[in-house]
C-alpha cells in the first residue's frame, strides 16, 4: 500500500544550522509528493511540491528533491531561523487523497 | 476571501452525545476532506468528496457521518461521540483533482480540538 515515513523528532537547532528531514514513501505509479508546515495553533500549509522524479521544489529557502531512485523526498534548508520551528509532514498522493507521515517537530533556539 | 473556516474551535462532549463540525470554504473547490489529527500518527483521512452529493470514505470513517449538499459546506457528524474521537479535526479543500486522480494542493482549515468524556 500507499506509506510515508518520516524521522522521527523532535529535532533540536541552533538557528544558522543546516536542517535535514528525512521523508521515504512507498507508492504505486508516480504520486506528486509535498512538504506541508503546521505553526503552533494552526491548520497545515504547503509548504511545496514535486510533481515527477528529479523535481524539486522549493519556498521560503527550504527545499526537497523527487528521487524516484531511493523513494525519498528529504526537506532540506541551509540556515534556519527560530521562526521555523513548527511541525513538518511529509505527504503523498493516492487516489483521491492525501496520505501524510506522522510528522516532525523542529524547534529552533537562538 | 475568508478560506477554509471551521467552527467551533473548541467542544467538549459526554460519551454518547452527537454534534456537528462545520467546514466551509469560498475558493469554489470541489475536493473537500476531513482529517484527525492524533499525537504521533500524523493525519488520518476521514472521509472526503470530489463535488456536491458526492462522499467517500477515507482511512478512519467508522463513528463519522458526511454529507455535501453544496460546493462550499462540508459539515462531520459524530453519532454518538466515544473518549476515542477526542482528537484535532481538520477540514481541508482543493481544487479539481490532479491528472491520474491524486489530489492537488489543500488548503486547511484551523482546525477543531474536541475532546469527548
């Protein structure tokens, strides 16, 4: 069946640090894949998306990259800021829905 | 232009009661959805639908009722509300579906935080 997996958190920053979240998904045919953000108290947003392998998609400096090859689709930003902290999941399409990771909280300290 | 709004924010609910989760979105999307939201298992599907009079049961529909008699509303029904439904809900629209029937972008709601005693 459809799966996304994500690492687990939380994860811990000092702000200017390099951040990685690692997303592995199981699918059949070619789902779109997305990174959605959820604020403290609020819904989820896109945050971005991938469409087709080798895709990448990108906002706001965080970026992730489709690779079909390893059925990965990691968020990656290069210097974080406290604002960032919130939680992070990793999401796929399946037939007529949306099927997330069970997320990951990135808390970042000045 | 409001989005996706949901009301209440917060409820409290005895084992056995039944109510009603409002949705309502004004970006004339056809693809609305229900999720919860539970410590550590990410968002589950609940139940969506692809346009008016249209329904569908997504991954955790048991105790859960929908119905979509316009575009814009989307409203969930608990039957009779158990201490297990006491969870984050949240709505979420999108347009028309993507080509091979994925679902595009969502757009989410605020979510409703209920807990049932």
């Amino acid at each position: 069946g459809n799966s996304v997996t994500q690492m687990e958190g939380p994860v811990t920053l000092s702000e200017e640090a390099f951040l990685t979240i690692n997303c592995t998904y199981t699918a059949t045919g070619y789902p779109s894949l997305f990174w959605y953000v959820q604020y403290p108290g609020e819904g989820l947003q896109l945050l971005l998306k991938a469409t087709k392998a080798d895709d990448k998609g990108s906002n706001k400096g965080f970026e992730a990259t489709y690779r079909k090859e390893t059925t990965s689709f990691h968020l990656e930003k290069g210097s974080v800021q406290v604002s960032d902290s919130a939680v992070y999941f990793c999401a796929l399409t399946a037939t007529n829905k949306l099927i997330f990771g069970a997320g990951t909280r990135l808390a970042v300290h000045p | 232009n409001a989005g996706v709004t949901q009301t209440p924010k917060f409820q409290v609910l005895k084992t056995g009661q039944s109510m009603t989760l409002q949705c309502a979105q004004d970006m004339n999307h056809e693809y609305m959805s229900w999720y919860r939201q539970d410590p550590g298992m990410g968002l589950r599907l609940i139940h969506y639908s692809v346009g008016a009079g249209i329904t569908d049961q997504g991954e955790v529909p048991n105790g859960y009722n929908v119905s979509r008699s316009t575009t814009e509303d989307f409203p969930l029904r608990l039957l009779s509300a158990a201490p297990s439904q006491t969870s984050v809900y949240f709505c979420a629209s999108s347009f028309a579906l993507l080509a091979g029937g994925g679902a595009d972008t969502q757009y989410f709601g605020p979510g409703t935080r209920l807990t049932v005693l």
